[in-house]
C-alpha cells in the first residue's frame, strides 16, 4: 500500500480481490468472507493511504451461476472476470445477468 502513495489520482484504479485459494478451483468463499476482506481492504486504503472511496472488484471464478449471488454483495463494486470470459457466450450471460 505504500507503493500508492504520491500517485495522482488514486479514485482512477479500480483494486482486484481474489483470494489465492480459490484461483483456478472455481470455488468462490461465502459472502460473509466475501464482505469482510472488500471491508478489510477498503479500511486499509482509507487509513493507509487517504483513499475514502475506494473501488474493489471481484475476482474469483466468477461464472454465469455464481454472478447473480455475487451482485447482491453490496461491498462488490464490479468484477474482473477471467476464465469466463475465454467464452463469449458465457461472458455475454455474465454482463446480462449484471445489468439486470
């Protein structure tokens, strides 16, 4: 987190979170995990480094099945989809499903 600071414009990045167990495993944890390290991670950039709004994405195995759990997730401001988005029709039911 230090390495952030003095950098202009830190409201433009967006921040990724994925634990590392669950990379590749197509496991996602349970949303009060889920909500408790985006808190985690939000309060670290505000009091580390000034940063009040924060945006953290979502990351792990995020698939059609699991996005409609995942938005309900108030602390989730987006997500970064990666294996899913490999296949443009399962992407395409990712973003439907987002939006709706």
């Amino acid at each position: 987190i230090k390495g952030l600071s003095g950098i202009k414009k830190l409201n433009n990045i967006l921040f990724a979170y994925e634990p590392i167990w669950s990379i590749g495993t197509g496991v996602i944890p349970n949303k009060d995990d889920l909500e408790k390290n985006i808190i985690f991670i939000k309060n670290k950039l505000r009091n580390n480094i000034g940063l009040k709004n924060a945006k953290v994405l979502y990351g792990g195995s995020v698939n059609p099945k699991n996005i409609t759990i995942l938005k309900k997730i108030n602390t989730i401001d987006g997500f970064l989809i990666g294996g899913a988005s490999k296949d443009s029709k399962k992407f395409i039911d990712i973003v439907k499903k987002t939006v709706i």
